[in-house]
C-alpha cells in the first residue's frame, strides 16, 4: 500500500527536522571549515539551497517541537519588514501635486516636481517643511505609482479614457504635416 503525497511530504519535513537539530546543536562548536562541510553535506540531502540551510541551522528551534521558530514570531503582521519611508504626509502632498498636474504618470510627475514645488511655495499654497520637501523630490517615478496607486483606484481606474477621435472624409483627405515631415516643403503650405 502506498502512502499518500502529503504523508510522503510530512514523513520528509519530519526527517529534514530531525536532521537540522543535530547539526544545529553541534554547529557553533564547529570551526570554519567544518561549518562549509556540514552546509553543503546538509544541501545535499536536502535538496535545499545553501542559503536557506544556512538560516535553518542559525534558527532557535520553538519550545512545542513544531517549526523553528520565526524571527518576527512576537510581532503583528503588519509591524513585520521594511518600516515606510514616505509618511501620509508626504503622500498627501504627492496627491496634491498630482491633481494639480492633470494626474501625470509617475515617471512624468517625478521629472515635474520639483518645477510644482516651487510654484506652490512661490505662489503661498504650501509653507511646509524643507525635510519633507526633500522627501518629496527623492521619490521614484516608481514609488510614485505605488504612493499614487489608492487615489487612482478610487478615482475610477489608473488611467483615464479618453475618446477616439472622429475621422471625416475631408480629416483623411489632408495632409498633415508633423515634425518629422518638413523636408522639401514648398512656400505657401501651412
């Protein structure tokens, strides 16, 4: 009778267990060359890469003989990673500035902002703090679309729809003439 998968998986988590607590109790004895052995021993029966062996054997293992323990174990889910750089205030400012702009994209708005900037401060719209002023002409073009990302889903979708042109017989007929095509013109076109 064959096992199932997932008692197949559990029998190999349990083994990889029992094989990372013997060599996580006598890993910190060891010397360094020693410690590059049991490593790549360990990745070898394992199957893992050498980086997540290495962080398995620095873990403490938990008191209830399940997983190692986390580090952020004590800590809420929402305290876990990266702490934000760009506070509310610096995003209500890039909103602001945003609107102010016809609601550019990112990139556009990053290469603009220090010109609207200056035009608020000048103008007496915002007497803000420098810090945050630096702050502000830091941000990415990229983080600006994730800072900018909730005021365009509110606002109905990322980008705004605009309407197709109609074309008439007498549009199709003209030339128009663009940047690019002004060779060989003769006087008297427009």
């Amino acid at each position: 009778m064959e096992r199932s998968e997932p008692a197949v998986r559990r029998a190999q988590h349990e083994q990889l267990q029992r094989l990372l607590e013997a060599a996580r109790s006598r890993y910190p004895a060891l010397s360094y060359q020693e410690k590059g052995a049991l490593v790549d021993e360990l990745v070898e029966l394992s199957g893992l890469h050498r980086k997540t062996v290495l962080r398995l054997l620095r873990q403490q293992p938990a008191d209830h003989g399940g997983p190692p323990a986390r580090a952020d174990a004590g800590h809420d889910s929402a305290e876990v990673g990266r702490s934000r750089r760009y506070g509310p205030d610096v995003v209500q400012l890039v909103e602001m500035l945003w609107e102010a702009s016809d609601h550019l994209c990112g990139k556009r708005l990053a290469a603009v902002l220090p010109t609207l900037m200056t035009a608020l401060v000048r103008h007496g719209h915002w007497q803000g703090d420098p810090d945050l002023r630096q702050k502000l002409l830091q941000i990415s073009p990229a983080t600006n679309d994730r800072l900018l990302a909730p005021a365009r889903s509110a606002q109905g979708g990322q980008h705004r729809r605009r309407r197709t042109r109609v074309v008439t017989g007498v549009r199709r007929r003209t030339t128009m003439r663009t940047f690019n095509g002004w060779k060989d013109v003769q006087p008297g076109l427009v």
